[in-house]
C-alpha cells in the first residue's frame, strides 16, 4: 500500500479522503454531510492509502498544543479486514514528534485496532453522530 499525505485542500489526496469519508461515514453509517465535513479539513493533515492507485483508507491529523487528534479514520468496505488503516495509523503514529500525546474517539467497533496500536480507553462510553464512541490516548515517549 502507498500512502500519501497533504495539508491542503486543493490536493489529490484531500479529495481521495473525502470520497472515502463520503462513501463509509455519510453514505454507509448516515452521518449527516454536515456533521461529517465540519469545516477543520483545511487545518489538518489528511493521510489516504492507495492500493493498486485506488483510494481506499483515510485518517485526519489535527494539532492543539502537545496533542495530535487522529479523526475521521475509515476504510473502504471492500477493503476492511486486510491492515490497511493499522498500516496508515502506524506511518502517521511514526511521523509524530515524541512527547505528543495521541487522542482520538473511536467508533466502539474499531476499539481493537486502537488497542493494537497501543491506545487505552479513557472515560465511560459515549454517543456521538448516533453511534457508540470511546475516548482513546496514547503518549509517544
């Protein structure tokens, strides 16, 4: 798998990962567009992997102080099930400084690959977007 990233909404790669995001978050699991595409995408980071040139997994990085939010992390459903977004979490996981701290909410079905990643659940179960989230951290030493 190849990946790319870019900072810029003009790219390539901005609009491979809104196709994803279009295609599993709003069309798939019925997140409104608007709450999906919440105005930050020109303030972050986006990551998509490419398998044979074809999109098919995306994730977002956004910045606050010492911690990186991982959001909007999801995979074509043709493509789950093969390591593709544990791949494309570990380039971006590897490209961040050592002191960070790594947040990001997770779907309640996604919680064993953030474990695998080494992220621990924090706090009690909530409901975002009408779908079952946990909070997850992980610190780079």
């Amino acid at each position: 798998m190849k990946i790319e990233s870019a900072a810029s909404t003009e790219s390539q790669v901005y609009s491979d990962a809104v196709s994803i995001r279009q295609a599993v978050f709003v069309k798939e699991q019925g997140i409104s567009a608007q709450l999906e595409f919440d105005g930050l995408d020109d303030q972050v980071t986006h990551y998509v992997g490419y398998v044979n040139n074809q999109p098919v997994v995306t994730a977002r990085i956004r910045f606050e102080d010492q911690i990186a939010h991982i959001q909007r992390v999801a995979t074509l459903k043709a493509f789950r099930h093969h390591g593709y977004a544990m791949m494309l979490l570990q380039r971006v996981i590897d490209e961040i400084a050592p002191g960070t701290s790594l947040e990001l909410n997770a779907q309640a079905t996604a919680i064993g690959l953030y474990q695998q990643l080494g992220f621990k659940q924090v706090g009690k179960p909530f409901e975002e977007v009408g779908i079952k989230h946990i909070k997850m951290v992980k610190q780079l030493s």
